[in-house]
C-alpha cells in the first residue's frame, strides 16, 4: 500500500531527478517519453513549465483517479 503523503513525497523526489537543468520547474523535453497532452493539461498557468506546485497538483489528480475505493491509499492492483 502507498498512502496520499508516500505518493507525495516520491512524486517531489522524480520532479526534482527529473529537472535535469535544475531551474525548478520542468520543460516538455526534460521529460522521458513526455506526452505533449499531459503536459499541456498540468501546465495550469499556461507558461510552457511545470512548476513544482503545478507537478503535484497534477500528480494528486492522478493519485484520486486510481485511489478506486477511495481509502487514501493505493494497493498494488490501483496502481497506475
């Protein structure tokens, strides 16, 4: 099982690996096989970067998403 703030914490932990020019936020091509789709929709502010802020906002509604029964955690068969 993988509770809200376990999730949390290693999402801050791949922002971080995956901000490879180290200016806190993240550019469509610091991404691995970045979709330019969820990008666009994370990007909340529209400035073509995602922010730390922006990342776990979006992170969390993936989180809710696959959280099936709604208990705060995922179990290895809700994992996305």
């Amino acid at each position: 099982m993988v509770s809200r703030e376990e999730y949390r914490h290693r999402m801050i932990e791949v922002f971080f690996s995956a901000d490879g020019n180290r200016d806190g936020s993240l550019a469509l091509e610091e991404l691995v096989d970045g979709d330019p789709e969820l990008f666009s929709e994370a990007d909340a502010d529209g400035d073509g970067q995602v922010g730390l802020r922006e990342f776990l906002e979006f992170r969390a509604l993936g989180f809710e998403r696959a959280d099936a029964n709604d208990d705060g955690t995922l179990s290895w068969e809700e994992m996305p």
